[in-house]
C-alpha cells in the first residue's frame, strides 16, 4: 500500500541511497590455512571511484555551479495523472544527483562518470578456523555508483581436505596405526599433526579405539585458545604370522592371554 501511495506524492518516506553492485568471488583455501588462517591479496576489475576527481565528475581545478534543472534545489517536481486525479511528485534529480551543483568541466581521467574501471588489491583476512561453504562479507568493496553507496564484496571460502585428519567443530582427530606387540607391552609412536611431529606413549595393554588427547593442538577458537587434537589407536593384527612368530603366540594363548 506504501508503494502505491508512493507513486502519487504520498507517503513522505526517506529517499533510498543509491548503491553499489555487490560483487562475489571465489577462493580456495588449503586445510591447514582453513584451520590457522591466512590474509590472501586478490586483484579485482571492478568499478572504482575516479581517483582523479574523488567521484565528483568534474574537474578538480574548474570547480562547480549551480544545476540548472533543479535550479540547486536537488530535487524536481513532477505531474503525474492517474485514475485519481493529478498528483505532484518530488524525486532527486537526475542531473545532480540531488546535490543541488555540478562540475563547470567535467573530469577527463572518467568522462564526468565519477568512476572508472579500474584494478583494485584487495587484502581478505581469512579468520582462523572458517570451515568451508562460508562466506565473507566484505562491506563497501564491491562496485561504486555515482553519488551513492559501494556495494559489498562476498568472499565463498572452499577448503580443502586432510587425508589423515578429521575435522569436528574446534577438534582434530586422526588415527594411529599400532603394532599389536606395541600395544602389549607398550611403546612411543611420533604422531604427525598440524603443528608437527610430537612424540606420545602408548602404554602397555592399550585398547583399539582409545584415544589419546593432545591438548590444545587443534583448531584456534581465539587467540589464545585452541581446542584439542585426538588420536585413536587403532590396534594393527598380523594377518600372516611366520612359524617362530605363530609359536608364540600360541604360547601366549596358553598363558591365557
């Protein structure tokens, strides 16, 4: 109803402030850069605000003089008829783009546009921890308009994966291979992480399945605070066993163990 009133005069709502093409791109991330975070430079084509005439469309030494068509009112009126009668509208003009003055020469670098198309480097910080499929908004670095608002810039995060470490919020798992000798008696294994290698114990009589808690070498959730890296054991059984090897086991099993 707003709208239709609108149309005739009525209404009297704020004017809407022009804005900017919203621009989005694409960019792929290794997984340790998904986990720890990384600042990329991208170089976008896009249009930017004339850096000649700071998007004013004249030219800087020429100055400016009063519009003639809204005579520096920066608005205009209109008629228009309907099925109602006559009706007066008021909406900015075109000319001046409701400033009310324009350039006595126009720039030459844009043509009097006030933008031009040019290449931008842009430098996106791409937080610790971002899982892939999100997005980031990046607010006024999209496309300029004349006399109004850039848009915004939209950033669709792709993240790779790790073939030997999961992902489960702000924890890390993976799993570690262990000979079925080492977990009897025991033993120390070096387990890869993100952060390197680190040495843990495994000790005598482990479980498959169990796992091991590395505090504090998973996902960043701050920036001082990590969550947790978790190995599980995964208990390795020879599946050919030689004749010095299948004695004795067999001497274990009558051990009873």
């Amino acid at each position: 109803m707003n709208d239709i009133f609108s149309q005739f005069g009525f209404g009297g709502g704020a004017t809407q402030t022009r804005r900017g093409r919203d621009i989005s791109i694409d960019i792929n991330l290794t997984f340790e850069e998904s986990v720890f975070g990384i600042t990329r430079k991208v170089l976008l084509t896009k249009n930017n605000e004339c850096t000649t005439c700071k998007g004013s469309g004249g030219k800087p030494e020429a100055g400016t003089e009063t519009c003639s068509t809204c005579n520096g009112q920066g608005k205009v009126q209109e008629q228009r008829n309907s099925i109602m009668g006559s009706f007066m509208t008021v909406r900015e003009c075109s000319t001046c783009r409701g400033t009310g003055s324009v350039p006595k020469e126009r720039c030459g670098a844009c043509a009097g546009a006030g933008i031009a198309r040019t290449e931008e480097e842009i430098s996106v910080k791409i937080p610790a921890g971002i899982q892939n499929g999100e997005v980031i908004r990046m607010t006024g670095r999209g496309e300029a308009t004349p006399g109004g608002q850039p848009g915004d810039l939209y950033i669709k995060i792709h993240a790779d994966t790790n073939k030997h470490i999961k992902r489960e919020g702000s924890t890390l798992y993976r799993t570690l291979p262990v000979k079925l000798t080492d977990a009897l008696l025991g033993a120390t294994y070096a387990v890869e992480t993100l952060d390197g290698n680190i040495d843990i114990k495994i000790p005598a009589g482990v479980s498959h399945g169990e796992l091991d808690r590395l505090k504090g070498k998973g996902v960043p959730t701050s920036e001082n605070s990590r969550g947790d890296f978790m190995v599980k054991v995964s208990v390795e059984t020879p599946k050919k066993l030689s004749r010095k090897a299948r004695k004795l086991v067999e001497e274990l099993r009558g051990e009873g163990i």
